[in-house]
C-alpha cells in the first residue's frame, strides 16, 4: 500500500466517486479507500484526490501527484516529502478519530 521513494512515497489509492461524505475510509484490497464526494468527470474526482492527500498529510497540494489511474478507480499516488512512517501514523490517526 504505502512504497518508500528517494523523496517521499508512492500510495496504492482506490477511490469510491460520488460518494456522501469525503474523506479515507480505511483499507481495501491492500489499497487506501478514498470516498469523493466528486463525480469522476472532467477531472474532478482526481483533483478532490489530491486534496485530501494534501490535507492528510499536511503537504502542499504540489507535493502530490497521481502517477497510474487517473481514469480508474486504483491510483498510484506519489507524495513528496514525508516517509512512510509518517503517512502510516496519520492514517491511524485519521481511523481512531473517525
């Protein structure tokens, strides 16, 4: 789910579109689960990706970018500039919070 790069991380994300609430939803099939609240048109959906990852893990929006999948529910997610020790802290903390 979570590779370790020279300058950050690539994540397996697996996205529901179109969904009530935004936000992580925990595992599925070795893959982060993101709910969008976006639809997947016009490059809406990949954006609210984005976002999320963002403000997840408290990086810049520039500091994320959606390798594979941009047109599929399973994306490969590169995030510049944190370890996958941190991403793995913040998603626990994101699931005792949720």
């Amino acid at each position: 789910m979570i590779t370790s790069t020279t300058d950050g991380v690539v994540i397996d994300v697996r996205v529901i579109p179109r969904a009530g609430r935004s936000g992580p939803a925990g595992v599925r099939n070795g893959a982060l689960l993101l709910r969008l609240h976006a639809p997947p048109v016009e490059g809406a959906a990949n954006a609210e990706v984005v976002d999320i990852l963002a403000t997840l893990l408290r990086v810049p929006r520039r500091a994320v970018t959606i390798l594979a999948g941009d047109r599929h529910r399973l994306k490969r997610v590169r995030v510049e500039g944190v370890s996958a020790e941190f991403v793995s802290s913040r998603l626990q903390e994101q699931a005792k919070g949720a």
